[in-house]
C-alpha cells in the first residue's frame, strides 16, 4: 500500500513538472518574470506532494489501527 502512495505522488509530481514546463513559456512574458512563475509553480508542485504523502501516510495509520 505504501508502494501505491509512493507512486501517486509521483506521478503527480511529474505531471505537475509537465504542467510547469508547459505554462512556464506562457505565462512569463520575459526573462525578469520567469522567475516567479516558475517559483510559484514548483512551489504549487511540493505543496501537492505533500498533501499526497500526509493523505496517504493518514490513511495508512488509520487502517494500521484498525487491523
């Protein structure tokens, strides 16, 4: 089971990259304001992992207690 949250939050972290290295070009209009974006952007990204990894690690624990 730990496998499985593992591999969703990575999955989730590459598909957040993706997302970055798409809007990226889009959203920064010149070099000054690539910056930011992408800081707003991976920041966005390890705030998703997290919440992934204490989801999982919360269900996790509880399914322990209850066996």
């Amino acid at each position: 089971m730990r496998a499985l949250w593992m591999l969703a939050a990575l999955i989730v972290s590459w598909l957040c990259g993706l997302v970055n290295a798409a809007l990226l070009p889009a959203l920064a209009q010149s070099a000054d304001s690539a910056w930011p974006v992408s800081l707003s952007l991976a920041g966005a990204q390890l705030c998703i992992s997290f919440v992934i990894a204490l989801v999982g690690g919360i269900v996790l624990n509880r399914r322990r207690q209850t066996v």
